[in-house]
C-alpha cells in the first residue's frame, strides 16, 4: 500500500464524512485508482486532491487542483 | 546506514591513531572513569556536527601528548574519521585540521577540511566542505541523529521538553505528509466560500436570507473559536496544577503512605466506574425492549377474555338462528325441485318440444286455436315455454341452494388465539411487578455504593492532601498553609477539568448549530448558482475536517505503535523483573509524555533510575525500529555510560539482551571492570564472555601524571 493509498483511507475513515456523503470506507480498500473512479463525487474528490496536488505546496499548483475539484464538485453534486 | 570503523588521531587523549571496528550488533567499548570513554564519544559528535558553518577548528580537540613531541614549526594533524554503509556503498567521513608549533611554542590550527569519500566500483568520488555535509546529512539525517547519540543516563528522556513530542512524530511518522494537503484545503475553503458569497450576492432574490444566515455562520464559527481557545487554556491550567501535585508526589515518593493511599485511590475509582457502567437506568427503553409496558396487562387481559366470550356467545347464537333459516330454505327448495318432477301436470314439457316447435314454425298455437305471428304475444309465449322447457333439461341434477356464510372470516377465532397466547405470557407478565421492583432497587442499591465510594474517594483524597502537604520542620501553621495550597491547586484542577467538559459540550452544541445552518445556508435558492457553490464549499469544508481528523489519528496510530514496540523492548530489557508498562501520554498542549504503569493499573511515581533507564531505551529502541521500518534505512545507538545505576548482574542482562536484538548498538562504558586487590581495575573476563559483542578495552598508558594532559595517551586494544 502506498502512502497515498493510506492518506486516502485515513480520510475516508472519517464517520462524519461517510455519512454526509454516504459511502463505506470498506469499498475503496483496493486503493486510490479505484476512488478515483468512484460513482461518489466527495470520495472521487480525495483521491483527485491526494493524486493532483502530489504534496505540492506551490501556491499556482494549488490554485489549479482547487479549480479543478470545484469545477468537479459543483458538476457532479448538481447531478 | 551501518557504521564500520571509526578511527580518531590526535584528539585530545587519543594521540596519534586509534582505530576500533564496529560489529554490526553490539559492540561494547569498556573504559574506566578518565580513560577516554566520553573523549571516544564527543570525537563522533564532532564529526557528526555538520550544523553551522564549517570550519571548526579547534585547539582544545588537539592532543597534548602530540603537541608536547612537535619539533619548532613540526606540523600533524587531528582526524576522526568514519568508514560506513549506505544503499549498498562503503562512504568514509572524516573531519580533520592541521596543527603547527610555531618557533615560540605557539599552535596554529590550518587547513580545517570535511571530505565524503564515496566508493563507486573501483572509483572513489569525493565530496568536501559543505557539499560533504549536505551528503552525509542525506546520508545520515540530522533530525535522525537526534535520536542517536546519547551521554549519560540522566539524557535519555527524549520527551523531556514541550517540543519533544511534536519533533519526534514530525520526524518519524508520515504526519507531515499532511501539511502541504491541509494548507491547499484551508485555502480551497477559503475561496470556495468566497466564489459562493460573490454568487449569492448576485443573487438579489435570495440575498437577505443568505446574509442573515451568513452572519449566524460567521457568529457560531466565532463563538466556536473562543470557545475552543478557553478550552486549550483550561486544559493548560488542569495541566499545570497536576504538574505541581505530581512534583509533589514525585518528592514524597518514598512514602509508603502515599504509595498506599494512591493504590487505594486507584482502586476506588475503578469500583466506582464498574459500578456506574453496571447500573442500567434506562427506563424509557425497558418499558418497550422488556416489555415493562404491560406491567398493568393482567385485568386488561381479563377483561379481553371476557369480551371475546361474550362475542364468541353472540356469534353462536347468530350462526344457530342463521343455519336455522338457511335450512328452511332448502327444505323449499326441495320441495319445488320435486314438484318440478312432474308432479303438477302440464308442465314445462307440456306440450313436448317438436309440439311447440311445430307451432312456432307455423306461427299458429294449436293448443288455443289462434294465429300466432313472429312477435306477437302467443308467439313470444310458445317461444318462452320452449326455452323455460331447455333450461329445465340442463338443470336435471339437483342443485345446492347457494348458502353465503354469516361470518366470512375467522376474526373470533383470532382474538380466541391471541388470547390464548396471552394466557400462556400471563405467567411472565404477572412477574413483571416484581422484575421492576427488583431492578430499580438495584439501581438504587447501586447509587447508594456510589455514594459510599464517592464519600471513601473523597476522604482517600483529603489524605493525600495531608500527606502531599507534610514536610519535616514544619510548624502547625505552616503545615496548615502547605495543606491549604495543595487543597487550591486540587480545586483548580478540578475546577478546570469540569470546565474543559462543560467547554467541550458547549462546543459540541455550537457545532451541531453551525451545520444546521451551514445546511439551511446550502438550500436558500436550490437552483441557483449560489446554491450550487454552497454545497461544494460545503463539501470542501467537509473534506478539510476530514484531513484534520485524519491527521490527528495518523499521530495517535504512531504513537500506539511506538508504545507497543516500546513495552516489547522493556519486557525484554527487564526479563521478567518488571510486569507493569509503559504508557506513552498526549497531552493537550501536544506534549508528551512517557510514564510507567504498575500491573495494578496505577502510575508508578517512584521508579527506581534502572527502571526508568530501560524505558528511556527501550523507546530509543522503538523509536530506532520504527524509523528502519519507516524509512527503510537503519541506524546505529550510540550511548556513553547509560547504565550507571545499574546493578552488575542487571548490566549483564542488560547487554545480553542488547546483544541479541537486531541492532548496531555501540555502548561506551565502564562495566565489567572490577577492583583487584591493588586498586587497579581488572576486566571481568567471566562475565564479558557471556555477552555476544565486539568488544574494546580503552585504557589509559601508564605511567601517566593526572595533573599533566601531556602524559595522557589513550589505548585502544580488542578484547
């Protein structure tokens, strides 16, 4: 398991944020690739933050992963 | 990184060059007090030190045996240098400065150099100045080598400031990973919330709404913060009392009375948590998950049963007078299908069918002697007779009257059922008074022993007042003033920990509020735009709590793990002595610390130095394992005299518990030598051949005058 994989589950573990978006940690245990994938809008979002933003704290990097996961975001919670 | 040889020339004892070669386990460098051990150690600190500006040259480093032979203008040099492994290649560092002695006896240090040599195959690169620093740092991290070197017993505490805490989990689990992602999510928050206000602001339908709402938002965040701020200083100030309380505590330590008192402390507060998780008042779900509800069933059932009898009667009598008729009815009928059996002449078949065919065919009716056309009354006669005359033939077998039951359903004999199973329940219901009664007196019989031990954990407490206040010399007043300060500083730490929860509810509640309207603020205008960005910001919002939390458990798992691997090292380090553990503590100012827990459950205030000693290494040891793990890239334990206090037989256990942990440990120390009948120090050849380590003698070249650094030489020799 890659220390992206483990972030990821790390976050996704949070109960509050299963709820709210219902979903269940358990099914993204295969890893990032397949959360990034997911049908779930906010799981598909954390693995694109972990994966695009790479650890980067370079501010035109973040601006870029942030127009791309509220783009993201607001398309695929509309629906 | 595996270490391989280190080799030191010149350096103050150490005259011209010794050179010891390090085992890839233990190995054991045994020296006597002045003989050179703490000289051997500070030579690798300082080739180590790579923090600074190089050079550092320094006289006080030269040796004064060296510098007393030099000839007028003579020159050598002071080196210490390191052959090692890394990723696969031997590295040597080595750190070295000329000396000269002028005409008047004046030494001038010169050419100060810091080289990396690198083995490549059969090329050897060489890195110097701040390039070879950078190298080995990368080789060898300086935040890692923190965690390395140790002088003395009394500096193994790596928890032994604020900070401690915070730098080791930076250093040594993946929780700065998180950083770069919390700083984007904070950000992402930021402008998430401000593309939605900027969008509701447009929207002039919604916009007073959304701005009542935003302004609760803004005022709940605001009370949160406060809140969350007077909780970090409440939980600083219980903190600072209970570390006063427990100075005192660790002064008194050897007062059996307290040992006492804490043990019957520790007692009371565990048979008062079992006897509060023991009591079951939740009355509200009994009276439906243990049917306590049918409590008062008994003349309800009674009078149920009575009912159904009386309507089970009524049925009856309903069903007997029903029959009654029915079974008139079908005497009739009887009777009129066996009049239709020819007992009346001239019946239906009267004249016969090819009779009154004839007749309608020819339209005449013989029987009265009259016309009898299509359509007219004698011929629709004729033609009603015949078809009455076919149907009867149909209809020859005898037919049931159709009865249509009074009572279509079994509803009686339902209720009779369920009567039935209540009667068989009634036995259990008719306890129920007595299951009830029963349990609340329990309940009320467990509060009473709260009570009790509330007012026993109360006095035990007093007690600890009085013995925490209790020092010799003291005159009454000043015993009563002592007592009266601690009996404050309790108050205060309790007063604190009960603000810290009330603090923690009151932010629990302000929480829910904030969502509550965070969610209406996302509803206002569903199909605008500003709706849109509202639940993405508040997605985003959502997502940033989760890195936050996500961070905080990455520190705890950590920290779990570090004290499992911690209490595997101490259970091996004392083999059997010891059956308590060692708990690694987060406090709430993000400093930690370690304590011993005895088997009882009780903090152990006063550990003998041993004890304390192998759970400062056995967290080295875990802190070294987790990092190979980690990392995955060892390092070597180096510690000058960290047994001092140990007996000789623990030393010995000590180092053959080292010896077979998988580790490159190197111990510079004074063990295994004893006292002949001279006075000299003798090496206990016995006892050193049980260990399983590369071992060294450094020993001082006699004769030596002690008061005359230049007699000074120190010898390196393997045992």
């Amino acid at each position: 398991m890659t220390q992206k994989d483990k972030m990821l589950q790390m976050v996704l573990d949070d109960p509050r944020l299963q709820e709210f978006y219902e979903y269940t940690r358990k099914d993204y245990d295969e890893g990032i690739y397949e959360a990034i994938n997911s049908d779930n809008a906010v799981v598909a979002s954390v693995a694109k933050i972990i994966i695009e933003l790479n650890g980067s704290d370079d501010p035109s990097e973040q601006k870029r992963v942030y127009q791309t996961i509220f783009k993201y975001l607001n398309d695929k919670l509309l629906a | 990184m595996i270490i391989k040889n280190i080799t030191i020339g010149n350096f103050r004892s150490y005259y011209k060059e010794s050179s010891i070669d390090i085992g890839n386990g233990l190995t054991l460098i045994i020296g006597s007090n002045g003989d050179g051990k703490t000289t051997l150690f500070e030579a690798v600190e300082w080739l180590f030190d790579t923090v600074g500006s190089l050079p550092k040259a320094d006289n006080k480093y030269i040796s004064k045996k060296r510098i007393s032979e030099l000839m007028d203008s003579e020159s050598d040099y002071v080196r210490v240098s390191m052959t090692y492994v890394n990723d696969g290649s031997e590295r040597l560092i080595q750190k070295s400065f000329k000396f000269t002695k002028s005409l008047d006896g004046e030494i001038s240090t010169s050419n100060f150099s810091y080289d990396l040599y690198i083995q490549q195959g059969v090329e050897k690169d060489v890195k110097s100045g701040e390039a070879a620093a950078r190298y080995f740092d990368r080789d060898f991290a300086p935040s890692i080598r923190k965690y390395c070197l140790f002088k003395g017993e009394q500096n193994l505490n790596i928890f032994n400031n604020d900070e401690a805490m915070s730098y080791l989990v930076e250093t040594f689990s993946q929780i700065r990973d998180f950083d770069p992602y919390l700083s984007f999510m904070e950000n992402a928050k930021a402008w998430a919330e401000k593309a939605t206000d900027n969008a509701i602001r447009a929207d002039r339908k919604n916009s007073s709404e959304a701005q009542r709402l935003r302004s609760l938002i803004t005022g709940e965040e605001r009370q949160i913060g406060e809140l969350e701020t007077e909780l970090q200083n409440k939980r600083n100030e219980a903190i600072n009392f209970q570390t006063l309380l427990e100075d005192l505590e660790k002064n008194k330590e050897a007062s059996s009375l307290l040992v006492d008192t804490n043990s019957r402390l520790v007692s009371l507060k565990t048979q008062k948590e079992q006897v509060q998780k023991e009591l079951n008042e939740n009355y509200t779900f009994r009276l439906l998950d243990d049917m306590w509800i049918l409590m008062g069933y008994e003349p309800i059932a009674e009078e149920y049963r009575d009912l159904v009898g009386r309507l089970d009667k009524e049925q009856r009598k309903q069903q007997s007078k029903y029959d009654q008729e029915v079974g008139a009815k079908k005497v009739i009928a009887q009777i009129n299908r066996d009049l239709s059996h020819g007992h009346v002449p001239l019946a239906i078949n009267i004249p016969d069918e090819n009779t009154m065919r004839e007749m309608l065919d020819e339209e005449f009716c013989k029987i009265c002697g009259r016309e009898a056309p299509k359509g007219s009354e004698p011929y629709l006669f004729m033609q009603k007779r015949l078809n009455e005359y076919l149907a009867s033939l149909e209809s020859e077998e005898e037919k049931e009257v159709e009865v249509e039951p009074l009572f279509k359903f079994a509803f009686i004999k339902e209720l009779y059922d369920r009567y039935s199973i209540l009667h068989n329940n009634m036995k259990f219901l008719n306890r129920l008074n007595g299951y009830i009664d029963t349990a609340i007196r329990e309940n009320l019989k467990k509060h009473d022993t709260i009570d009790s031990l509330s007012s026993n954990i109360e006095q035990a407490e007093e007690k600890k007042k009085q013995i925490l206040a209790q020092t010799d010399g003291l005159s009454e007043d000043e015993l009563v003033s002592a007592y009266n300060n601690i009996s404050e500083w309790w108050k205060a730490r309790s007063d604190a920990e009960r603000r810290s929860d009330f603090l923690d509810a009151q932010i629990k509640k302000h929480s829910d509020t904030l969502e509550d309207y965070r969610t209406q603020f996302s509803k206002i205008s569903e199909d605008s735009s500003a709706a849109m960005y509202s639940r993405t910001s508040q997605a985003i919002r959502r997502i940033l709590d989760s890195f936050v939390s996500a961070k905080k458990k990455n520190k705890r798992e950590f920290l779990d793990q570090l004290e499992e691997v911690t209490n595997d090292y101490l259970a091996l380090l004392n083999k059997g002595d010891f059956r308590g553990y060692a708990q690694i503590i987060e406090k709430p100012n993000s400093s930690a610390e370690i304590i011993l827990i005895d088997t009882d459950g009780s903090r152990i205030y006063n550990a003998n130095t041993a004890l304390k000693t192998t759970m400062y290494m056995s967290l080295l040891f875990a802190v070294a394992k987790l990092t190979t793990v980690k990392h995955e890239n060892d390092y070597p334990l180096i510690f000058d005299a960290p047994t001092s206090s140990f007996t000789a037989a623990k030393e010995s256990d000590f180092f053959g518990v080292i010896a077979g942990i998988n580790k490159q440990t190197i111990i510079v120390t004074k063990s295994f030598l004893v006292e002949d009948a001279k006075g000299n120090s003798t090496l206990d050849i016995k006892r050193l051949g049980e260990i399983d380590a590369k071992k060294y003698r450094i020993e001082k070249a006699r004769p030596f005058d002690e008061k005359d650094l230049s007699t000074i030489q120190t010898y390196v020799e393997p045992i």
